[in-house]
C-alpha cells in the first residue's frame, strides 16, 4: 500500500457515458497527478494539481476533466470517449517543494471504452 | 523535447542471474532520476538519483547516475521469480512543475 487509492479499480464504459475516477491520497502530499499508460508505451502525464490548483495540462483533450476540491482528493471526470482511450489511469501524489518530492502511485483505473 | 529511453525493452534471465537494465535521457535542466518497479498496477518507488557516481543500494538492488554521459543502470543481483515486473526509468527536470518524463520501461521475467 502506498498511500494512494484509486476507484473504482475496473471500468468498462460506453462511448456515449459519463463517468468518474477517483483518486485519494493519505500522505499529506500538496500535489497530485493523472498519467495515462497504454499498451507499449511510456506512462503519459495528463494533469498535475499543485495546492488544489491545475499546473499542467498536458494537451488533454477535453473529453477528459479533471477536479480537485482538496489536496487529498483528485477525480477524472470521462464523457464521449473513444476506444482509444482505452488504457490504464494511475494517480500520483507527491509533496512539492520538499527536498525530495517522489511521486507516489496508486494502484490505477483499468478503463475499458466499448 | 526531454527524451528517456529504456533498453532493453525486455528481458528473460533464470533465478539467480544478475541483471542490468538501462536508462538515458535527454532532457534541459536535469534535476533527478527515478527508478520505479511496476507489477500488476501501482509502480514503486525503488530510487532517486541526483548526483553522479554515487551508488544508491537497497538489498539486492542498486542504482548509478552518470550526468557526464546521460544514463543511468539498476543491478539486481541473485534474481529470483519476485522480481519479475516492468522497471520504469523517469527523469525530473528543475522548474518542470513535479513534471516526470518516463521512457517504455524494461520488462524483466526471471524464470525458475
């Protein structure tokens, strides 16, 4: 355990859904990260979120939305997806300005887009 | 554009072989290097490198930065069946926003 929980830990969807993922952290880290990892290749920073506030945005489309009402909470909030989106969502925390900021993981979203 | 790249991309070694996986970057305004080891979902921290030629050891692994000549190495010695998984080499630059550029990773098997 990390630290870092996500939910919900599959998700099979629709083009045509809405959906959230939820990411929480309980490591008292002020900044939180969405990457996307798909089959055979590097792990894609989407967004990071520094004390609550968007940071980077990693030319994301916008069928993805992010939110971040707290330090220790992040969602991803879906709609309109397409079957390439179709990958492995992991959120990460990390406690930036401190001498060593390590990103820590979550166990990750399994997203399936039919 | 910051680069890392991971070689090999993978690997079949036997229980009790040492291994060596690779890592260089390209990227401006280096600040560190990250290890993490990737089973089934969450990666794990393994190491942070920040300066050259100073050996990070944690059991049977160990980690070296060279910023003269961009790369990094991970060792893991006497293998056993446990440490099969992905290792994921990552580079953070200074002034980047906690912002990580990962290469594809190394997926080791260790077989019996």
């Amino acid at each position: 355990e990390t630290g870092v929980t996500q939910t919900p830990r599959h998700l099979v969807m629709g083009m045509t859904n809405k959906k959230s993922l939820k990411c929480e952290q309980h490591l008292g880290h002020n900044a939180m990260y969405w990457y996307k990892q798909s089959a055979k290749k590097p792990l894609e920073l989407m967004f990071v979120y520094n004390f609550k506030e968007q940071t980077e945005n990693n030319s994301v489309p916008s069928r993805f939305s992010p939110e971040c009402p707290n330090s220790s909470h992040l969602f991803l909030h879906l709609h309109t997806l397409q079957p390439e989106d179709s990958a492995l969502y992991l959120c990460a925390s990390s406690q930036a300005g401190a001498s060593t900021d390590t990103q820590y993981f979550g166990p990750g979203t399994r997203l399936t887009v039919l | 554009e910051d680069k890392v790249v991971q070689s090999p991309l993978s690997l079949v070694v036997h229980e009790g072989d040492t291994v060596t996986l690779n890592c260089s970057y390209e990227v401006t305004n280096f600040r560190s290097l990250l290890w993490y080891k990737q089973e089934k979902k969450a990666p794990t921290f393994l190491f942070m490198l920040t300066s050259s030629g100073i050996e990070k050891k944690s059991g049977r692994l160990s980690s070296i930065l060279d910023k003269k000549e961009l790369f990094s190495i991970l060792n893991i010695t006497a293998t056993q069946t446990g440490d099969s998984a992905v290792y994921l080499c990552a580079v953070e630059v200074r002034g980047g926003g906690n912002k990580l550029t990962f290469g594809t990773g190394t997926q080791l098997k260790v077989e019996l």
